[in-house]
C-alpha cells in the first residue's frame, strides 16, 4: 500500500541492520529508551529488536497512557461512574486496567454504572448533547496527543452552552517523564544508565522536536523523534548510535514528514487556553512529578469533573507482586516479573502495562514469548 | 396481498408490540403474512410446531448459533442473511451437506415492521439462494429495553456424504499444509465503517456467504481434509490459535501470502487494528496433507467463492502450540488471540 509498504520493506530493513551493526562498536554499549508504547509495540510486532546487534539495547520507556495513570485516578473515575445519573465516557483500553480489589470500569459497567466506551471526545460531547438529562464525563487521559481534542470538546461545550459535559482532565506530559527517567529531584526514576532517547511521534507532532533540546543541552543525551513505520525506528537507532560513535548530542529529526520543531501553533495554543500545569501529579511507577500533568483551568471550570463533584484524590498501592511501577521506569523487563505470564496475562491483567497493547507486557506477551534476547537492562544475562 | 386476518399489518409505520409473541390473532398473522410468506416452503407451511422429514442415510451434522450483530444492516449484508448464511457454514465445516435451518426471533417492542420484514426477506433470499430452507421458527417478543431490536438464533442440519470426510479441530498435523480460501478481514471492516460513532466511508462489503457448495467441491477433491474452520469472531488468528490448541501443534504462517484487501489494510492501519483479528463471514480455513494441497488449492479456485484462495502456511511440531509468522518484514512473531475486543488505539 502506497505510503505504508515504502517504510516496510524487508531488504531496506535487512540493510540498516547491516550498517547499525557495522557502526555499533563492540567496546561500547548503546541503551537507547524508545519513550513511546507506540514505539514498543512496533519494534516487538515487526521484530526489529531481534535484528539489533547485543551493543544496541532498547530500553521501554513508560509512553503508554494508560499505563502511567496510578489506581488513584482510575478509583476517582470509577467513584464518578458509580454517581447516580452519571454517564462516564472511556477510551476502550481502560476499561480492563484494575484498581483497588481488582476492581475496574468493566466490572462497574457489569454492575450497573452507565460506562460507554468512546473512539474520541467528539463522541462524549455529542453523547451529552442528545441525553440533556445524563451528566455526561468524559475520562480525558493521554499524552500530549491527545490533549488538543478534549481541549476543543470543552471549548465547543463552552460555547454552546452544553451544562451537562465536563472532563475528568488526566492528560499528562512527556518532558516530565523523560526527566524523571533521568533522575529528576524527587522521581522515582533515576536507577538506569541511558545513552539516548527514540522520541515520541504523534507526541512530537503537537509539541514539536524543541521541548527536547534541553535533555541534549543539559543532560548530555541525544534525542532523535522518530514516526511509528518499522523502517523509521531503525533509522532512528542508527542516527542514534552515529550521534553517540561521533560524541554528537543533539535533537535530531528523523520523522520530518510529521514533525516541525515548533509542533503544531494552534493546537499548543489550544491546550494553553483550556488547560494549565497542575503542581503535581502522581503518575505510576515515576511518583508524584510537580508540573507534569494538566487540568483544566479556572475560566472552564464548569466542566471540569474534578471541580464539579470534588472527588478527592487518594493514592492507592499497586499490586505487592507487579512490577509495573519497575517496567515503566525502564528498570525491568517484564520477563523479570514474577507475575509476568503466570498471574498475570492479558485475558487476567493484573498490571495496567499487561492490559494497554501500547504497554511493554502486552507487547512482549503477544510478539516477544519466543526471543531468545531478554538481556537485563544492567547487561548482566 | 389480500389479508384473510381482517387487520393489515402496517409495514410502512408499524411497529412489533407485545401481541405479536403472545400467542394469540395477531401473531399467527405474523407469522402467516411475514415468516410462513417470505420463507415459502411445504414443510414450514404445514404450520405446525415442528419440521417432520426423511433422514438420508449417514452421520448427521447439528449446530446452532445466535446472532447479536450490531448495527443490524451493513454494508454487503444484514443479520438476517448473516443468521442464514453463518449457520450454514457451521454445518458445512462437517464437511457436510445442509439440509434444513430453524429459526427462532426475539423481537424488542417497539421495532420497526419495515426493518422486521427487509430482515426476514433477506434472509429468505440467502435461504433459496443457498437451497437450504427455513422449515420451522419460533417467534417471541421482549419489552422494550430488554431486547436490541432483534435477535435471531438459527439451527442447521445437514449429512456427511461419505465416511472418509471427518474433517476437525484436532487432526492437523505437522507438516500439513494451511490454506485459507479468500481475503481476510472484510466482514470486520464492513461492520466497523457502519457502526455508530465510528462512521468511515470505504468501498469495503461484508464477505457474508454460504460456503457448502464450496465445501462440496473441496471434499470431492480431497475426502480426506484434516481441519475445516471458517474464521468468524477473533479471525484468522483466533482459528489458527484454536486449532493449534486442539491438535496440539504449532503452525509456521507466511504473512505476505494472506490475501487482504488494500482497502482493508488501509481501514486497519488507521484504526490500529489487525485484519487478521478480524470477522470473516464467507471464509474458511482447510488444512491437509501436502500431498493433497495443490489438488485442493486447484478445487477451492474452481468456486466462484474460492477465487483468491492460497496456501498460506504449513504444521510444525511445538510443544507451545504457537502460531508463528513470518512478517512481510523479515521477522517472526507470535501471531496470537485477539484479547477482548477489537478496538481502536487512543493515540
């Protein structure tokens, strides 16, 4: 298919792999984190990972939505849920994600909560026009991606006046992570080595390359934005190990067809005029980030969920056995959980990275059971 | 047509209410006017509470399915032909020759006699056009609320023609041959491009059809095929993954021969979703002893429903039972069941 089969095209792939190889020097390790699930999915579906030479190793970075959402957040939209005349509007892949007691929306919907799963926000919006008697929520996670469309939902509610429709705002920020992985004060990251980043792409389309100048800038790691197409992560991992082989440290971009280094004008514009940093942020696995996560801003206040029904945020643990909090760090492989697999598996999740096909056990479950390449990120095994 | 029941039904405006399942005048009408009317049979026409028949020698074939298909009408089909159509297929991977369907309606007050009768005249159409009639049915009506408009369950019989077919789940073998007998993934498509909230326009059509006379050909060809599945919920990948389970092997597939339309590729690639996890309506799987696959492949192509049929893969010894690819890319994956439902990607 045009546009599609130009970036699969096996003999291309076979010659990257040649010349990343040939490049990857032996007397050095190159640990490159793909920050997006989007990323993991692909490099796992097309098998790029098992034609990387052993110097080139992918890290998974914690770019999954609903990965990074802690129980916290999911116990608040399953309490909204569970409000008489509440109809919660959902993303499908959350719906399976346990909570608290392996809890979860599905199980809510089962037991009588109105939970309608949704492709996009336009979809809740609409739902709350034609049932003026339901309050209508709209569970708004996502990256940076998806921010710019529940923006425009709040602001068309706004204007038309809609009092039934508000948005449970979790949309969160990439930079912030990324820092965490670093070793930001206070993260719960910081325990790996990495040498360079594989950037978001659909990310990167809103935000641009440049909010990532600072992680070459200041921390000393290059970064290149790569789109999704088997034959773009590898020429991403290629430009990656000629930056590091030529002590280069830059923010290159290597998915230009999308990608402009201011990102996209109007859509930034959006977010900055329905949303606003919150101080703080838990997110899973990294800890509470300050300035990492968005919610909606006083002037829209009437449609924000979290004003409307003051529902408190409480931490919740994960699971004793998961791991996931380890994974989504870059730390684990999922095959180093004692759960992965055995407890827990797609059909029974008991992790949210088991249950997103973005997250990194989804991932490895359905493509990687066969490898034979499961190196510990720390290179020993 | 003239009414021997005093009220006409109104199919323009009409809606089905409670006294159309409860036993009385106005469900015999329906019954008379609708089913006995579009179905048009001797057997059904008896109007008795069962179909009484001759019974050719040899094994029998029963099976039966409820269809819940949401929306109801589709681009290439509707639940009525579907209802038709699937439950034929079931009986026909016996490698065996449908005989006679049953049919039984839960109508939901309040649905529309319109959409009722373009529905059951659908699938009288797939009926005749099949040769399998509908012989006898049943027809109940739920309360508002506790139905979706329509649900119809259908039962199939049939007969094996000679003892040698046993076609099955558990006898692949390692180093059978896997052939599949059209495009993969269009029935899906068809669905999603209709269904509310998810409206895309494409030129997709389901591939909903009745697959014995296809059948008939094949087993003629090759008495003796192995395994017969046609690929409904979960796809290809769910009926590999099954039949890898229930014979205990693995299966080695080769990605670039799956046949699958550009347009279905295109749907899915923007969806984020795979063809091969997708319904399949007039589709089936055979495997066989290589010996026979060239003669069965040369069958399948000679059915104006096996056209694009090919051997997509071959039985491997493995103790996993996966099922294993070769990508169009150069790797190998697991190829593995759809988990859940098939949904699109959030970002």
């Amino acid at each position: 298919m045009k546009y599609i089969d130009e970036f699969r095209d096996g003999d291309v792939a076979r010659r990257l792999a040649a010349q990343i190889a040939k490049e990857a020097r032996g007397a050095r390790r190159y640990r490159l984190m793909e920050f997006c699930g989007g990323h993991t999915h692909a490099l796992w579906r097309y098998g790029i990972v098992e034609m990387l030479p052993p110097e080139v190793e992918m890290i998974h970075g914690p770019g999954c939505p609903v990965c990074v959402l802690p129980i916290g957040r999911l116990e608040q939209a399953i309490a909204l849920a569970r409000t008489p005349g509440v109809t919660l509007c959902t993303f499908g892949d959350m719906v399976r994600v346990p909570a608290r007691d392996r809890r979860s929306l599905l199980k809510a919907k089962a037991e009588g909560a109105d939970i309608r799963i949704v492709y996009g926000s336009a979809d809740a919006l609409r739902l709350a026009r034609e049932s003026p008697a339901r309050e209508v929520v709209f569970f708004a996670i996502g990256f940076e991606t998806t921010t710019p469309a529940t923006a425009v939902v709040v602001k068309q509610a706004a204007e038309e006046g809609i009092k039934n429709f508000s948005v449970l705002a979790s949309h969160v920020l990439t930079p912030s992570a990324m820092l965490a992985i670093l070793g930001a004060p206070g993260a719960a990251g910081g325990g790996i080595q990495v040498d360079g980043f594989v950037g978001p792409g659909h990310v990167s389309t809103i935000i641009g390359s440049q909010p990532y100048e600072r992680f070459a800038r200041d921390y000393g790691k290059p970064v290149v934005v790569a789109g999704f197409e088997p034959l773009d992560l590898m020429q991403s991992i290629l430009m990656l190990v000629r930056q590091l082989n030529e002590g280069r440290c830059e923010v290159e971009n290597e998915y230009k067809r999308a990608v402009v280094r201011g990102g996209n004008a109007r859509a930034i514009a959006l977010v900055e005029e329905v949303f606003e940093l919150r101080p703080s942020f838990e997110w899973r696995g990294l800890g509470s980030l300050p300035d990492s996560a968005l919610r909606v801003r006083e002037r829209y206040a009437a449609w924000d969920a979290e004003r409307r029904w003051s529902i408190p945020y409480e931490a919740v643990a994960d699971h004793p056995a998961c791991a996931c909090g380890e994974i989504l760090r870059g730390e684990k492989r999922p095959t180093d959980c004692k759960i992965f697999g055995t407890a827990c598996t797609p059909e029974s999740p008991v992790g949210s990275c088991m249950v997103s096909p973005e997250g990194s056990c989804a991932a490895y479950y359905a493509y990687g059971r066969l490898s034979k390449r499961r190196p510990r990120p720390d290179g020993e095994g | 047509m003239a009414s021997s029941w005093g009220r006409r039904l109104d199919w323009d405006t009409g809606r089905v209410d409670m006294t159309h399942g409860a036993g009385g005048r106005a469900m015999a009408q329906l019954v008379d006017e609708l089913f006995v009317a579009a179905f048009d049979n001797p057997l059904l026409a008896k109007k008795n509470d069962q179909a009484v028949f001759e019974v050719p020698a040899g094994r029998m074939v029963l099976t039966t399915d409820g269809y819940v298909v949401s929306p109801l009408f589709f681009p290439g089909g509707d639940i009525g032909s579907l209802a038709v159509h699937g439950t034929i297929n079931d009986v026909a991977m016996a490698g065996a020759r449908p005989l006679y369907l049953s049919a039984s309606f839960i109508l939901e007050e309040g649905f529309p006699l319109r959409d009722l009768r373009r529905i059951v005249e659908s699938m009288a159409r797939a009926s005749r056009e099949a040769g399998v009639p509908i012989v006898t049915g049943d027809t109940k009506v739920v309360e508002k609320g506790k139905g979706d408009g329509v649900f119809i369950s259908t039962t199939g019989v049939g007969v094996v023609p000679a003892p040698v077919v046993t076609p099955s789940g558990e006898r692949a073998r390692p180093g059978d041959v896997v052939l599949v007998s059209g495009t993969m993934g269009d029935h899906g498509v068809a669905i999603l491009s209709s269904r509310e909230g998810l409206a895309f326009e494409t030129s997709v059509r389901s591939d909903s059809a009745a697959l014995h006379r296809l059948v008939a050909r094949m087993v003629e060809a090759v008495p003796d095929i192995h395994v017969l599945r046609d690929p409904t919920r979960g796809g290809l990948s769910a009926t590999l993954n099954e039949i890898a389970q229930q014979s205990r092997v693995g299966m080695l597939i080769d990605e670039p021969r799956i046949p699958v339309l550009r347009e279905v590729t295109a749907a899915c690639e923007l969806l984020g979703l795979d063809p091969l996890q997708l319904a399949n309506e007039g589709k089936l799987v055979a495997i066989t002893d290589r010996r026979h696959a060239d003669r069965l492949l040369e069958a399948m192509r000679a059915d104006p429903l096996g056209t694009d049929a090919t051997i997509i893969g071959t039985i491997t010894e493995d103790e996993h039972h996966f099922v294993q690819m070769e990508t169009a890319f150069g790797g190998r994956r697991i190829l593995d069941w759809l988990v859940g439902e098939a949904l699109p990607r959030i970002c």
